[in-house]
C-alpha cells in the first residue's frame, strides 16, 4: 500500500476484514515488522482517539513514533503558494515536508477542513503536499474531506456485530451547536457503499438528513436518500449519527437547521430493528443522542473507538510490507 486515504486504497474489503480479524486475535503476531521503523504523525488539528489508536497500532508492530502537533510545537506552516511570507507563518510545507520525510518511513497526517474554501478544502491542499513532496507512505489521520481509519473501523465494527446478511445501515444528520466537517459523513458513505456492492455481505444503505444538507455526489453516488428520518429508521439494524454543515454552495460551512427533532432517541430506535447505535466520538448528549439510546445495550460506540486500534494496524502492516 503506498498511501492511505480512501476506501480503494484498502483494495479488496473481505480480504481486509478477514486481515482485521486475524490482528484483533493476536495484534502482537508481527511485533518485528515495524523494527528500526518510524512513524511521524502530524496533526494540524486535535485529537483524542486517532492519536492514540494509530500510536498503539504502531507500537504493536514494533515501531518507533513521534508525534507532533503542528499548531503547539512546531513553526507555523504556511500551505499555499506564491504568498509573501511576511505574516506569522515562518516556514513553507514545501520545506517542512521533505525535512519531516528525511527523519521517518511512514507519515500521518491530521487536517480538517478550514469550512472557508471548498475548493481548497476538496482539492486536499495539505495532505496532497504531503503525497506529493514527502517522498514516504502517508496515512490520512482524517483529512477535509474523509476519515479513512475511522470508516475501515465502523465498517469492522458492522462486520462484528451484524445479524443479518445485508443489515439496513442507516447514516443520520443530527443537530450540533457548531458547523462541522463532511468528512466523516463523506467517508463512511464511501465505505458503506463499497460493503453494498459486496456480492455477499453486504449491507443495504441510507442517509437521511433535512435538505440542504446534501453530501458532495461522488460520496453518495446511488445510495438511497431519505429526508423523513422515521421512515429511514424502519427496520435498521444499525443506526449512525453524525452531524454536518452544508455542502452545496452558497452555504458551503454553513449551519441551515438546530432543530432538535433530528436528535437520535428512545422513539426513533424503536422504529428499527433493535438496531445498533453508532458514532465516532465525541458525542454531544442530547443534542446528537439522547442519554438513554448510548448508554443502552445496543450502543456500540465503545467497541467502534477500540476497533481504531484494528483498522490502523492493519494499514499500518500493508504499508510496512511494501517498503
């Protein structure tokens, strides 16, 4: 694997489920693969679960990590080119870049969206620099436009816990205070549509969010859209809720709708399947799920976070393979 950033760099996705399966038996099985390796994980944003996961990966496998959070210990960089740098932004990444690849062999990257410049933010300015001029394997840690870790992880999660043959997944916008990313929504469509095509396996696919809150086409491609969200949760096996801004323009970023009634609860899951409930964390209670729903015993939001440690290893082992 030479970089790690969508769903089709994963490649066929029952030989990396069957190659999760067999790290979650024994994830110390290759603990020498990683020897004399070094991983550089870099985060222009925060982190809790992505940090840490991919660092336990790593350590797994015997690997060395540095982790550095760019905004707090490290210059500012500065992203675009033929800007004057005479701001507070001392150093170019198109120095930075080649510098950080002379000290590692894997690099992770964390950069969001800025929710400013859509062109800039779906062309992956940053992690494309990173593609481009590091001359080293790269992980998307979560970039502006998908979270590739985080959707192999819910897709192991669904594996692991699924009832049926083609359980109903059901990805639902609900409310935030604050205007958020696509990228998880994005990503996990993007994934979830890959399992739907799986000829055995699989999974039958719906997002249901209000309009205007239309997720870019190549994420949602032919999956079914439903703007009544009791009607999407009618015999779903597996809810996931995540909030959004707006996609399209002229509201690109934008916060179109606070209304509570899109709040997953005890009501709406009762119109599943007894489905399970899923989110990525962190989880803003009784604005995106009420208490009662993800403290139930069919709230698997546990088990999905520690599965990050499984995805992460897994592309971890396929790059150390190929270097």
């Amino acid at each position: 694997m030479e970089n790690f950033t969508n769903v089709g760099d994963i490649g066929d996705l029952r030989a990396a489920l069957a190659e999760a399966a067999e790290v979650k038996r024994n994830r110390y099985a290759w603990d020498t693969l990683g020897r004399n390796r070094t991983m550089v994980m870099l985060f222009f944003n925060s982190s809790l679960r992505t940090r840490l996961s991919t660092q336990k990966a790593a350590q797994n496998l015997g690997m060395n990590v540095m982790v550095l959070d760019v905004a707090q210990g490290a210059w500012k960089l500065e992203t675009e080119r033929g800007v004057i740098m005479d701001g507070d932004r001392p150093e170019h990444l198109l120095e930075a870049v080649p510098v950080i690849g002379s000290y590692c062999d894997i690099i992770g990257v964390r950069s969001f969206a800025s929710l400013t410049d859509k062109t800039a933010d779906y062309g992956e300015v940053v992690l494309n620099q990173f593609i481009q001029h590091s001359g080293r394997p790269v992980v998307s840690l979560e970039s502006a436009t998908r979270h590739p870790l985080q959707s192999f992880a819910d897709l192991i999660t669904i594996e692991e816990f699924r009832r049926s043959a083609r359980p109903k997944v059901v990805l639902t916008w609900a409310p935030h205070p604050r205007a958020l990313p696509q990228a998880v929504p994005n990503s996990f469509a993007e994934w979830m549509r890959a399992a739907a095509a799986l000829p055995e396996g699989g999974v039958d696919f719906v997002i249901t969010h209000p309009r205007g809150y239309e997720l870019a086409p190549e994420f949602v491609g032919d999956a079914r859209v439903e703007y009544d969200q009791r009607r999407a949760f009618e015999g779903a096996e597996f809810i996931y809720a995540k909030n959004w801004s707006a996609w399209a323009d002229p509201n690109y970023g934008k916060i179109l709708s606070s209304d509570r009634d899109w709040m997953v609860d005890e009501a709406k899951m009762a119109l599943t399947d007894n489905a399970f409930f899923m989110h990525c964390l962190p989880v803003r209670r009784n604005m995106i799920v009420t208490d009662g729903v993800i403290e139930s015993p069919t709230s698997i939001v546990i088990p999905q976070a520690a599965n990050r440690e499984i995805s992460a290893q897994v592309v971890l082992q396929r790059m150390l393979r190929a270097l």
